[in-house]
C-alpha cells in the first residue's frame, strides 16, 4: 500500500474522532431530552442522558439564577427549573450588553451560545431584548437546521468510515463535505440573522429597520451593543475542515502514484 493511502486514513480518523466526541456522540445521547423536560416526564430520562449532559457541561456557562450545587447536575438543573441547553460542544457565542441589566452579573453581557442541535445560555433573557425589538424568539431560527443536524453528522461519519475503509475515488470526494464545514456553518450562521433581521413585527417596544445582525465582532441594535465571535466547537470544525484536506489530498496523491 502505498504511504499516502495510510497518511489519508490517519488524517481522516483524526477527523472523525473528533467530530464524533464533541458533536456526534453528544447530540445522539442527549436527543430529545429536552423535549422530555419540556413534558414533564422526567421519569424517562436515562442514566445516560444525565451523565452525558453532566460531563459536557463542565464548566460551561450557567445563569447567574442557577443555584450552584444544580451546575454540572441534570437532575439539580430540573429541580431548579434552571435554563437547560444542550450537550454538544457550542460553536458560537453571541452577547448583548443591555443597559437595565447590571454589569457585575453580566459584564460581557447575556451570554448565548450556538450548536449543531440547539441554544444554551441565556437563552429566555435574549428571547425577552428580541420581543423588545420586534425579533422572532430564538427557537424560530433554524428550526430545520436544528432537526436533521444529527442526521446529517450521521451520514457524514458514514462517508468518512467508507473513505478510511476504501481506497475508491468516489469516497475521496466525500471528503470536502467535512473541509468546507467551517463555511457551510457561517453561511447558514448569517442567513439565520439576516432572516431575524428582516422579520421584525409590531409587538416591539419601538420600531426599528430592517438590518443584518453583526456575523463577527462587536455591533449594535437599537441601544443593546453586541459581540458575536467563535467558541471553542468552532476551531474544533476548522481542525476537522484541515484534518480532512489533508486526508483528500493525500489520497489524491496515492492514487495518483497508484495509476
């Protein structure tokens, strides 16, 4: 076998072991748990529903109301009537700085965090500013999204399983799927604000017009100051993006040297 068939493999499995523990994985074990919080049937969540939810969350952002023996604890989030987000690794953070809302508990503003299958943060204190705007609640966006992104994790860990177990041609190009993630999340990212900003409604507490939601860095609506910057899923999908161009190319390499 030639070399560049092996390095191919390596760099796809990197690729693959990653996605799989900070999104895969997570999204399958924690699926539809919040929908069995929302119903009330509590009674129904596994034992690996909490431990996964529980490993995942460690360290992660919790709301200044959550009591702190219920941080890192499914169980004591529910007792609580904390605010639940979702297990999987967040791949965007977006803040605004409201000026009713007191700096020394949010002194980079309310916190809201973006994933393959959801929100966490303060998700209910940001659907509050939005009703103040006129914006849709955040659950409005994505909602498509939302419901095949474990699908689609799924099928991509497929094409990635059939590139490192065969040396065909056709499944070397599977591989640009997970190279152009990075892009494919930032344009979905963009459309999902432009579309909250040009679908305001009368209910807000003063109009505004139509705009396009700050993608990157820091921004402004109406009088709340925003930052939107990366989080740590999203350099996890540039790793995957680079690891898999390195797996395309040196299959193309081996293939060729094989000819």
């Amino acid at each position: 076998m030639h070399p560049s068939f092996m390095k191919s493999k390596i760099f796809a499995t990197l690729a693959l072991l990653i996605m799989t523990v900070a999104f895969t994985f997570p999204m399958i074990a924690f699926h539809g748990t919040l929908n069995k919080i929302d119903e009330g049937k509590t009674e129904d969540i596994s034992a690996l529903n909490k431990s996964v939810w529980n490993l995942y969350n460690q360290g992660r952002y919790k709301s200044i109301a959550t009591p702190k023996e219920s941080h890192d604890n499914l169980d004591g989030m529910i007792k609580s009537m904390s605010e639940i987000g979702v297990a999987s690794l967040p791949i965007w953070a977006v803040s605004l700085e409201a000026p009713n809302y007191p700096k020394e508990a949010f002194p980079e503003g309310i916190p809201v965090f973006f994933h393959f299958d959801g929100f966490s943060g303060e998700v209910h204190e940001m659907n509050v500013i939005n009703h103040y705007v006129g914006m849709d609640p955040m659950w409005v966006g994505g909602q498509w999204e939302r419901e095949i992104g474990i699908y689609a994790l799924l099928l991509l860990s497929l094409f990635m399983i059939y590139f490192i177990s065969y040396n065909k041609k056709i499944f070397s190009y599977a591989m640009l799927i997970p190279v152009s993630l990075p892009v494919l999340f930032i344009a979905d990212y963009s459309y999902w604000l432009y579309w909250f900003g040009h679908n305001l409604h009368d209910w807000g507490a003063f109009k505004i017009k139509p705009f396009m939601p700050t993608v990157f860095g820091d921004g402004k609506i109406a009088q709340f100051v925003t930052h939107s910057y990366p989080t740590i899923g999203f350099y996890l999908i540039v790793v995957i993006s680079l690891l898999s161009l390195l797996a395309f190319f040196a299959r193309q390499k081996a293939m060729r040297a094989t000819a």
